[in-house]
C-alpha cells in the first residue's frame, strides 16, 4: 500500500496499526462544508489518519483537525456532541446504499462504477465509458 501511494505522491505512514470508526469524521466534514472548508478538511482528515495515524473517532482529535482548516475548535466541538450533522450523513449513506457503495473510493460516473485505488489512466477511461 505504501508504495502506491508513494507512487500517487499521496502522503502514507506505514505506522499506522489501527483502524478507528470515522463516523464522527463525516459528520464533521459535513459540517466544514456548510462553512465552505469541505476540501481542506478532507484533506485534514486523511492526513491526521492516513500520516499523523490519529484516532479520528475521537471528538477532541477532530476538533483539533478543524483548526488546522481555520475553522473553530469550540463550534467543531459542539456540532460533534450535538450530533447536528448525523442526519446529513444518514443521508449520505443512503444514497451510498442506492448505488450499491460498499467500499472506499468508489468513483461512480454514469452508471459505471470503478471501486478502490485505481491509476489516472483507469479513472479516464471511466469517465470516457461514461460519456
């Protein structure tokens, strides 16, 4: 795994030993998009866990991710709790569930579907199947 992402020029620890229930992650995610952060807190997130191998699943990590995007740590830390972005997420994964999504990345264009880490060249050539 390391090595393709090396390849990609993806950031990757070869650390990292657990995995951690990323559902607080999505909802702050949805979250820093109603500010308008949704690109730079992805990226936060992937590194804080793929890199810096952080719990994700936990509140104060995330709160902690989100002032790395210049976002306030105090209002990160009261959607979590609140819990205000779970049905934002529901919905998500609904419609994950409608397109039969299992897995992560999944590239949808049309009515094809590519599912995990694939070349440039394989997400092309989606999109021209597609079109």
């Amino acid at each position: 795994m390391k090595a393709l992402m090396d390849e990609e020029g993806l950031p990757y620890s070869s650390e990292r030993t657990m995995s951690y229930n990323s559902r607080l992650a999505q909802e702050l995610a949805k979250w820093a998009e109603s500010r308008g952060k949704e690109d730079e807190i992805h990226d936060a997130i992937f590194r804080a866990y793929f890199v810096d191998t952080k719990n994700i699943g936990k509140p104060e990590v995330l709160a902690e991710i989100a002032t790395t995007v210049g976002l306030p740590a105090d209002e990160a830390m009261d959607a979590l709790l609140s819990r205000s972005f779970q049905e934002a997420v529901d919905a998500d994964w609904r419609r994950c569930d409608a397109f039969r999504v299992t897995a992560v990345p999944t590239f949808l264009a049309g009515r094809y579907m590519l599912v995990g880490a694939h070349p440039y060249e394989d997400l092309e050539k989606l999109v021209m199947r597609a079109s």
